[in-house]
C-alpha cells in the first residue's frame, strides 16, 4: 500500500515560516474554504494553521543551537484520532494512507485532537470543525497543474529543499532513500501511532551534544506492534489538559533526545 508522507530535514530548515504561509494560502483558497484567523492583529492572535515551524534554543551555553521544527499531521499508520471519532469524519484512505476529515460527517466534538498525541490538529471555531494538513490531497492529484508542481504547496515553496514528499513504503522513493541513508526518524514511536512522516536529524559537531540528550536517545525504547487503540482510548479517557501536557512534555523529550544526533561525523570545521 502506498503511504504518502513528508521527510523534513532539520539541518537545512531556516525557519522562514514559508511552509507556513503556503499552507494557509493553499488551504484557504482550495475546496476546504477559509481558515479562521481570529483577532490576527490582536493581543492573542489565534487561527487555523495546518503546518507550524516551533523553534527551540537547544545545548548548553555557550553551546547552543537554534532548531526550527516544522509540524502538521504526520498521517500515522496506526492513526488514534480515526477509530475515537464517533461519526466516521476522521479516516485513513487506504489508497495512499493520508488522513482526513470528512467536513460533513464531523460534529466538531474534538475528541480527536485528545487523541492525537502530536497535537496536530486544528479546530476552525469559524466553522465549528476539526481540520488538519491533508498532503494538498486537492492538489497533488490535479492534472491541470504540471506534474513537477503536484506537491504538497509546503515542498514547493520551502526555499531550502528541506521538505521531501513521496511513498514511505517505496524503498526506491527519495523520501525512503533519505530516511535509509540519513538516519530518518518518526516522533515517538513508542506509542505505536507509526507516523508516516519522518525526520532527518540535526547534526551538530561531534561531541557538543549534551549527555543527557545522548542518554535519551539512547535510552528510546523501540517501536511497539500496534497499541493504537488502546493508545487512543487511553488518551480519550484523560483530561483535556493531562494530554495537552503529555504532548508537551513527550515531544520536547523526544524531540531533545532525536536532534541530538552524533552517529554522522559532523562536516569539516564543524556547522
Ligand atoms: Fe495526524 Fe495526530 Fe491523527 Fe497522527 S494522530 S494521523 S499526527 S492527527
Ligand atoms: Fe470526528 Fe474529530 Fe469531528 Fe469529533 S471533532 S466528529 S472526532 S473529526
């Protein structure tokens, strides 16, 4: 089964937020209609954001790094906010893997976003629904576009090369190669979601990276079968605001423990 995702490589992200921008230009002229922007010149802008670049001061000083960390929906292969949605709007298509939201079936109950560990997706309080990224789902099978732009508007518009798209499942795609060859890896894989999407780690000169980070990666269990559902359960049973924490306190860890990566001798005279 083809399984469409996203490869972004930390090294080269400069965190110029034009993922950002393309993805609400694109989502909100598309089929999906607008996204909400409320009070976007006010005190406490808030809005629909399907993809969204975090930065993070990461090391000890004087040995710190800025790392810009770009997150949308990773369309996990064992997804926990499909089998939580009560009316059948959240799904995984079998035809490519992407999960969407049906704008007709979902009631706006948010039981999804509990359950998505990642905190991945969006509630528009315009429209009183769940949204999320969808690969430009809308896009990237349109004919009347030219081929070599029928990506995702993220991959097309990040100046850096920093995003790849293709089938994770391909072992010859360019997305598999660079996860093989580059030491990919997927958020958390420890609670069995499977993200499709992955990561290419951060390098930094070899021997800067904290102990406790080194310790952290090290110390990452492997990936488990597939408790999704029991996962999601367990999740949906929580207060809104346990898994909000959970999801902060679990992807810095996760996050720290990954980009620390020393296997890859750092190029000459360092980064
Ligand atoms: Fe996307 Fe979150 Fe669902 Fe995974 S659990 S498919 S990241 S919304
Ligand atoms: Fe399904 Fe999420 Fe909509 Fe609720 S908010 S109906 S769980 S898609």
């Amino acid at each position: 089964m083809t399984q469409l995702a996203l490869v972004i490589d930390l090294n080269v992200c400069v965190g110029c937020h034009a993922c950002v921008t393309s993805c609400k230009q694109w989502n909100t002229s598309g089929s999906a209609g607008h996204l909400s922007d409320l009070q976007p010149y006010g005190e406490n802008p808030l809005g629909v954001f399907f993809n969204r670049v975090q930065t993070y001061e990461v090391g000890q000083f004087p040995h710190t790094q800025t790392v810009h960390f770009p997150k949308s929906c990773l369309h996990c292969e064992e997804p926990p906010c499909v089998p939580v949605c009560p009316t059948g709007a959240s799904y995984k298509r079998k035809v490519d893997g992407i999960v969407l939201v049906d704008s007709d079936k979902c009631i706006g109950c948010k039981y999804c976003s509990w359950a998505c560990p990642y905190g991945a997706r969006e509630y528009d309080e315009d429209r009183g629904l769940m949204t999320k990224c969808t690969l430009c789902v809308d896009r990237i099978y349109d004919e009347t576009i030219p081929q070599a732009q029928r990506r995702p508007a993220c991959v097309n518009a990040c100046p850096t090369n920093a995003r790849l798209f293709g089938d994770v499942h391909d072992p010859e795609s360019e997305v598999s190669r660079a996860i093989r060859e580059r030491g990919g890896y997927a958020l958390m894989p420890e609670l069995g979601t499977r993200p499709a999407n992955h990561y290419l780690p951060r390098r930094l000169p070899q021997g800067s990276a904290p102990a406790d980070a080194r310790a952290q990666t090290a110390q990452q269990p492997p990936p488990q079968a597939a408790p999704a559902r029991h996962a999601a359960m367990e999740t949906l049973r929580a207060p809104q605001a346990e898994a909000v924490e959970m999801e902060s306190r679990s992807l810095f860890a996760r996050l720290f423990g990954a980009v620390f990566d020393t296997r890859r001798p750092a190029p000459a005279g360092g980064e």
